[in-house]
C-alpha cells in the first residue's frame, strides 16, 4: 500500500516515532489476527491515538507497545472486518443477510435500501476537491472598531457550490426499526479507495468535537474561533461521515453543531443520519431553539429524509435467553454476578482494582480482570460521570458485572440518564452486561411522568440559574428539558437494547 504525497518524509517521522506532517491524508489499513481497521494519518499528530514505531516491509506500521498501544490508537467507530463488503451493494448487500437468514425481509426496508443504492452509485463517482485549511491568524480575533465585520472574512465568506455534492440521507424512526442496521450496511460496501469514511455514534462524536476544540483553544487561546480549523480536519479524515441515535439535548452543542454542520457541508462532507425524531423535532423546545433553526433546515436541505415506519421491533423478536440479568436482589444475585466475573475474568489476572486516566482525571474501576469490570450500581451511575467515561470504559473492558440496579424511574433523571448512556456506549462496542436488578429487566426503567409522587415545581437552586438566562418558570414549563420527553425516547432505546443484548447471539458473538 502506498503513501501519499510526500511518502520518504513520512516514512522519516514515523521511524522516528512522531508523525508530525503529512501533505494529503492517507487512509491506511492495520491488520492483526483479531481486526481489520481503518484509521486516517492527519497532518496533526495531536488527533494519533498512539506513536508509530516503524514500518514493516509491505508498508504496514508496527507498534512498539503491542495490543495494548495499539488498542489506545484505534478508535472505536471504525469498522470490524465482518463488517467490510465493499464488492457489494447495499441492495446486494440486503439480500444476502436475508438469504443467509441473519435479518428478516422486510417491504419497509427495502424501499430504504433503494435510496441507499442511489447515493452509493453517487458516492464511487464523487470527487470530491481538496480540503482547504483556514489560515490560523483569521481565526484570531481582530483588534480595532472594525474587528467584528473583519474575522473571518476572507475563509467565511467564499462561496462554494453544492452542486456536485452527493445529498445524504437522514433515517429516523422508532426504536428497534432497522434505522442502524440499514447505516451500517451501507457503511460496510463503501470501499475506502474511492472515500475515507466513519461511522461513529453522536455521543462518541460530540465528546470527540469538543476535545479537539478544546485543545485548539488552549493552543490558540481562548477566544480563538476553533469552528472553522475543527471542520476543516473532519472533512479531511472522513468524506462520509455516518452517525447513529443523532440527538440534540444541550444548548451549546446546539450552538456548535449549527456552524460545524454548515461548515462541514460546504467542505463537501456526505451525512448519512439515524435518528428517533424528525429533522423539525430535533431540540424540541430547547433553550435558545430559534437559533438552532438554520441546522435543521440546513438538514432538510442537504439529506433526504426519510421515516423508516416499519412496524417492527426487530430487537425485541425473541431469542433464547442467556440468563445474564437476575432479578430479585436475593441470596443467588451475588452468586449470579460473581460466575459471570469468573466466566469473562482472564484466569493469570487475578481480580483487582484499577484506574484509568481520562482528561486528567482518575476513573476507578472497583473490580476488574483482563476485560471485564464489575460496578455496583451506585458506583456506575450515582456519582457525576459523563459520557467521556463510559466511553473510555467501553474502549477498556469487553464486558460489565452491574449489581443492584433499582427501579428507574423519570423522578431519578440523572441516575437515569447516566445509566442510559452507559448502555449506550456498551451496546455501540458490542460489549457484554450482566446485571443483578431489583425487578425483571423489561422493568428497569419506569415512565412515571404522571406519578403523584414526581415534584410538580422547579427547586429554588434551579429556579435561580435559569433566572440569570432570562427566562421564566411559566416559560420554562413547555421546555422538554423538564418534562421528560427526551428520557422518554432514550428509556425506550434503552429497553429495546437491553433485549438484544440478553440474547444467545449476543453474548456469544465474538469479542
């Protein structure tokens, strides 16, 4: 496999350890005997996950610090070798999983798989043009009465056809209807010859947006506009960028997204999109919505949208149990948690406590061994955890032993919420769960919005951070940020995930 231009001044970073420059990005492939991935060199070494030893001698990178380094290098939302088939077509592609009986046909998804055909056959003949990078100083702010009409002006201000932009496509329906399963297919039979792409979930992506504009502005400064440059990498890693379970809940990713998505667009990035909601009910009466109008729009006039009704729940299909969840928290649960540690624990890695370091933070993990980690319930979601943690935790262990889950209810959003986005980050690494639970697992999660014993009322401390915005309690009563509407949507991916993920299949499939 060859490098691109400027291939002996790379080959010398690399020898020397630092890939610090590259002219044009190169998508290379690292083969081991347990993956196939793709990854992008960039022409900064801030976005490598790890240090290139050296090149063996067909032009692969070896890696000085084994599995292990090489596992911190590879993102995770890049594809798995089972799923490459780039000599089909989406429709080629749908077929056989039928005949072979690993997915059911279905009329609703073949109508979707026509469309995904269509921007296959554009997607193998557009060429895209290269990707220009912003000039640092622009990005900087102006000094002078003048400063404001003058940022930017000489990057922000061209003009760029979309003509020859391929249109991508926005899936969105019920939980469980196919929408990620359809993305990933089409994702699998695009060659990486003819594109570079990624496929990542939008909580990995936001996390992954706002570390990089992070270090850009603490390079820069803090009033350096990182927008601009943060796009301009994006689009030269990946071409097709495809995103599972898209959602808006946070006002600032709100803000950002609305120039990122522009600005990505105009670089000639194609979106293909899963999604709950329609393009007009994205941030739903969220805070400052008015502002985010543009990216919806900006959505309905770059992709095709299209409601993948289909009224099946594939994931809740029944298949044989594996018994991974046990329910009541009686005398067996402890049992029940401790021969599944035993039954993913590495035998030479006797149980231990570990820690991880995570932007300059320490995350414990109680018990641990090879790649499996068990938490009680309390020490996985009842302290302040983000998203950025499961994450790493997902990159980390293979499989999780959680015990003592209670009932989950609305009343409990943020216990809810963590619990939610730590199956999320499991579920898009294809890990494992056991669970020990005060209920059956279809009952884990409780929408209890109508229940009496749920506050009526905002507490004062809520009462005064809102009051700084400028907004009212009366106004605030139709926000879905307080009315449970979005844990709504998630509790039921929630549930319709934990199903798929107690099954025979899963737990047996290949790590």
């Amino acid at each position: 496999m060859k490098f691109c231009t400027g291939s002996e001044y790379l080959v010398r970073c690399i020898q020397r350890g630092v890939v610090s420059r590259c002219v044009l990005p190169t998508a290379r492939v690292i083969r081991t005997h347990w993956t196939v991935r793709t990854y992008h060199l960039v022409s900064d070494s801030r976005h490598l996950r790890g240090r290139i030893r050296s090149c063996s001698s067909n032009g692969d990178p070896v890696f000085g610090g084994g599995k292990s380094t090489l596992n911190r290098f590879l993102s995770t939302d890049v594809a798995l070798t089972k799923k490459q088939v780039v000599d089909r077509t989406p429709l080629e592609q749908y077929e056989y999983l039928v005949s072979i009986g690993q997915i059911r046909d279905d009329s609703f998804q073949r109508g979707i798989v026509s469309s995904l055909v269509s921007l296959h056959k554009a997607v193998k003949n557009y060429h895209p043009t290269p990707i220009e990078y912003p000039n640092i100083d622009d990005l900087k702010p102006k000094r002078g009465i003048l400063s404001f009409w003058s940022r930017n002006k000489s990057y922000l201000q061209r003009k760029v056809s979309l003509d020859n932009i391929p249109k991508g496509i926005y899936l969105y329906g019920d939980v469980g209807c196919g929408k990620t399963m359809l993305m990933d297919m089409f994702y699998s039979t695009i060659p990486t010859t003819v594109l570079s792409k990624r496929r990542i979930h939008f909580h990995a992506f936001m996390q992954d947006v706002h570390k990089r504009a992070h270090a850009l502005k603490v390079q820069h400064g803090s009033d350096f506009d990182s927008i601009p440059m943060l796009a301009a990498a994006l689009a030269d890693e990946a071409r097709v960028l495809c995103f599972d379970e898209f959602q808006v809940v946070d006002v600032a990713d709100a803000m950002l997204l609305r120039r990122l998505f522009e600005a990505l667009i105009h670089h000639g990035v194609i979106f293909v999109i899963t999604s709950n909601r329609a393009p007009d009910d994205l941030y739903k009466n969220g805070i400052q919505r008015q502002s985010f109008i543009p990216c919806i729009e900006l959505i309905k006039e770059r992709l095709h949208v299209i409601c993948l009704d289909s009224p099946t729940d594939y994931r809740r299909i029944e298949r044989p149990l594996k018994n991974v969840y046990h329910s009541p928290l009686d005398a067996r649960a402890k049992e029940h948690a401790e021969t599944w540690f035993n039954y993913f624990a590495n035998p030479r890695d006797p149980p231990h406590a570990a820690t991880h370091s995570i932007w300059g933070r320490e995350l414990q993990v109680p018990k641990a061994s090879g790649k499996v980690a068990q938490f009680t319930f309390d020490q996985l979601c009842g302290q302040p955890m983000s998203a950025a943690d499961y994450l790493e935790l997902a990159r980390n262990y293979h499989a999780f032993v959680i015990t003592g889950i209670p009932i989950l209810t609305l009343s409990n959003k943020d216990k809810a919420r963590r619990f939610i986005t730590f199956l999320d980050a499991v579920y898009e690494s294809h890990g494992k769960l056991v669970a020990t639970s005060a209920v059956p697992f279809s009952e884990i999660l409780s929408d209890d919005r109508h229940s009496s014993d749920r506050p009526k009322e905002m507490d004062q401390n809520m009462l005064d951070m809102v009051g700084e915005m400028g907004l009212t309690n009366e106004s605030l009563k139709s926000l879905n940020l307080f009315t449970g509407d979005e844990e709504v949507f998630a509790f039921s991916r929630a549930l319709s995930r934990l199903q798929q993920m107690s099954s025979a299949q899963w737990v047996d499939a290949a790590e």
